[in-house]
C-alpha cells in the first residue's frame, strides 16, 4: 500500500559528484533531494544510497555538488545512473572543472549547486546529506523528471 504512494511521487533527475582528497572523483543518479533552508543562508538534502560508490565520496570528502539535468540530456544521466564508477569513469570525455570546496562541476548541466555537507542523517538504506549551498547558477531550460528519465532511457 505504501509503495503505490511512494511511487507516485513525483521526482526530478539530479547528478551529485563529489571528490576524494585523492583526486579521485565520482557521481551518481538521485532523485531525492529537497530544498531545507533558505535564510540566512540555504540548504538542500539529498539522499544517497549507502550501497552506491558516491556516497564515500560524499561522506569522505564533506561536500558535494548537485546538477539539474536538462530533459534532452538522458544520455547524461545514463551515463551517471546505470553504471558504477567501480568498473567506469564517468567524467571519461565529459567538460567538467573544479567548483568551490574542490567538487567537480559538469560544465553542460542546466545548473549546480555546491554544497558543505553540515549534518549527515542516517535513513536505513541511504544517507540524507545536508548541505550548505556555498555556489549555485542554473541556465535555460526545463529540468528532467525520473518518470520522463526513466520512461525515455529504458524506452
């Protein structure tokens, strides 16, 4: 009975990346996120499934950057979603560059917001990371939905 509901739902498509103090960077497919705060300075949470490799990197690093993809970018959040970044490099031909506290920033994204990791809550199966938005822009266009994202890349 609950999943009917929570299935319902409705979502948009995010890509969270992050970097390890190595170098090393990463990212993911959530659709988990909300706004949390505004003033006097705003928040956003996003949920992150402990089993997915970004979520180390997240926790490992203390900050992470959101991206709203476009409704023509499936292929980007194919890219992001459907593979690990165990067996692939996701940035592997992409234009990306180094955004505030070190996160990687996809340069074709409708926007980013980079965020501080402020209080990590554990949810069962994923990790609600609370950020601090320190940087964000959004461009033209309208962001992806996950029933669009999902309906269209497994079409």
């Amino acid at each position: 009975m609950r999943e009917d509901f929570l299935n319902r739902l409705p979502y948009a498509v995010y890509v969270v990346t992050a970097r390890k103090g190595d170098g090393t960077k990463n990212g993911n497919v959530v659709t988990w996120l909300s706004q949390t705060g505004r003033e006097p300075v705003p928040y956003l949470a996003a949920a992150v499934a402990k089993a997915d490799y970004t979520h180390g990197f997240v926790d490992q690093a203390g900050a992470f950057a959101v991206h709203l993809l476009r409704q023509d970018q499936i292929e980007l959040g194919k890219r992001f979603g459907f593979q690990s970044g165990r067996q692939a490099d996701k940035f592997a031909g992409l234009a990306w560059r180094e955004g505030p506290l070190g996160v990687p920033l996809l340069e074709d994204a409708l926007g980013f917001a980079a965020c501080r990791v402020v209080q990590r809550l554990d949810c069962g199966s994923h990790t609600l990371f609370v950020g601090e938005v320190v940087e964000g822009q959004a461009g033209q266009g309208e962001p992806l939905s996950a029933a669009d994202f999902l309906r269209r890349a497994n079409g």
